[in-house]
C-alpha cells in the first residue's frame, strides 16, 4: 500500500507543484483520501450494514444480526493481520467496544432504542455487532491520529480529560434517574479544550484546528453514519417504531460526548505530542 501511495505522489507531484491552485487541489485530495483511509473500519460496517438491510435474503439460516456480528470480528482481524491497526490500539478500541455494549445493554432495558430483529449472538437482547460500531469510532481516532501526525499546541493536563470522559459516560446511565448534566459536560469540555488546537499534515505543510470544532465535525458526520443506519434498520428509536425519520439533531450532543471518550481511550497509547509552540 505504501509503494502504492509513493507511486502516486510520483505521479501527481509535479502536476501539484505548477502552481498554488494544484497545490491546494492535490492537498486536499490527499486530505480526502486519508480520511477515507482512516474510516476504513467505519465504512465498511456502514456498507454491510446498508447493503444486508437491501439483499439479505428472506429466510437466511443466518440470521442478518449475525452475519454483522461475524463481519465485524473478521474486518477486525484483517486490520490487525495486515498490520492497518496495532495490537495495543485494538485493545483499547475493545474497551471501547465493551463500554459501548454496556451502555447498549443499559439504554435497550429503559427503551430508549430496539434492535427488531432476531439473532442468537446477543447479549440481553442486543446484537454484539452494536459493540463494533462504537469500536468503529475508536479505530478511526487512532488510525486518523496515525496519518496525519496530529500533535497539539496548549494541550490540558490529562487527568482532567479522564475526568470529562468518566463524567459524560456516567451521565448517560444517571440521566434516567436524576438531572441531565449533558449541558454542564458540553461547558467542562469548552473550559478543558477550549484553548487546544491540534495539527495535522494532509501534505507537506501542517495545518490548524481548534479541537472543539474536530470533535464537533466528527460527531456530526457519525450522526449522518446514525441516519443510514437506522435508515437500513439495524436499530430503531422509538420515534421510528412507525416507519423512518430522520434522527433528532439533538442526538449530535450524544455522539460529542461519546467521541471524547473514546478519544480520551486513545490517549491511554497514543500519548498526545505538543507541537513546541503556544
């Protein structure tokens, strides 16, 4: 794969180099690639998700659920096989895969969402598939991590991220039995993060962000993976017992909260890098 990239940069730099425009074109292609790259887990539970719910056969002995369950472990231990993942970023996704099936667990029993369908590879009711899709987030924040070199210019003391991850995880459980803090946890992050930019490099030269807007980017674009996947019927929220609609935007907060956690699971290996400058 490599020898694939280098032969393409070959190609393509010296049309990049002609002038600023190409240049910018090329970066942003290279961007654009890196991305999908990164979402390689992601996409591919998307595609089969999106593509059982359109060919899965009436009266499969498998059932659909299963199938996801089965794909999932193997595009797994390809990443791992073909070395796109590394072992101590697989364990630390699997916690994540494990929290998120708690949670599943934990929000199915109190009929927040359903998984309508039948299967035998579940646990209380919930398909073991849903534990990837958290996993998926997990494996794009240490694949992303990885390919554009991220570091990071006034990065906050790490106990206080472990803090804000530990609080918006515990809040998805107490929410059901006292007050909603998800507003408290939303102003936290700001006061953590708020002063953080981190770097990335699509190319040559490394581009700025603040990290509030990455991480609000990334959650809205795993609302739209949400969107798709309630679209092909993989879970159901109560609002869609009657046939689909679109997911609440207030569900985007959700998905924030969930993508600091998870990025605070991947500091616990991929220790955050100051860029050496403020």
């Amino acid at each position: 794969m490599k020898e694939r990239v280098a032969a393409l940069d070959a190609w393509a730099r010296p049309w990049a180099e002609r002038g600023r425009l190409n240049g910018w074109a090329y970066e942003f292609l290279l961007f654009g690639l890196k991305q999908a790259w990164a979402c390689l887990f992601g996409g591919l539970m998307l595609a089969l998700i999106v593509g059982t719910h359109l060919w899965w056969p009436a009266g499969a002995p498998l059932a659909r659920y299963d199938f996801l369950v089965i794909a999932s472990v193997a595009i797994q231990a390809s990443l791992l096989a073909l070395k796109l993942e590394r072992w101590d970023e697989a364990a630390v996704i699997g916690v994540f895969h494990i929290v998120g099936t708690i949670m599943e667990v934990f929000k199915t029993a109190h009929g927040s969402w359903i998984y309508p369908e039948p299967g035998l590879l579940k646990i209380a009711g919930v398909p073991l598939f849903s534990g990837f899709m958290y996993a998926c987030i997990g494996s794009y924040i240490a694949r992303i991590w990885r390919l554009f070199d991220v570091t990071y210019v006034r990065y906050p003391p790490i106990w206080t991220t472990w803090v804000l991850a530990i609080l918006a995880y515990a809040n998805f459980f107490t929410h059901h039995y006292g007050p909603d803090i998800r507003l408290g946890l939303f102003a936290l992050s700001v006061v953590i993060f708020g002063r953080t930019w981190f770097l990335f490099t699509p190319d040559r030269v490394a581009r700025r962000m603040p990290f509030l807007l990455g991480g609000l980017l990334v959650a809205l674009f795993i609302w739209f993976a949400e969107n798709l996947g309630t679209l092909a019927g993989a879970w159901v929220y109560p609002s869609q017992r009657h046939g689909w609609t679109m997911v609440p935007i207030g569900k985007l907060g959700a998905w924030y909260l969930l993508m600091l956690l998870s990025y605070v699971l991947v500091t616990a290996v991929h220790r955050p890098r100051t860029a050496g400058c403020d």
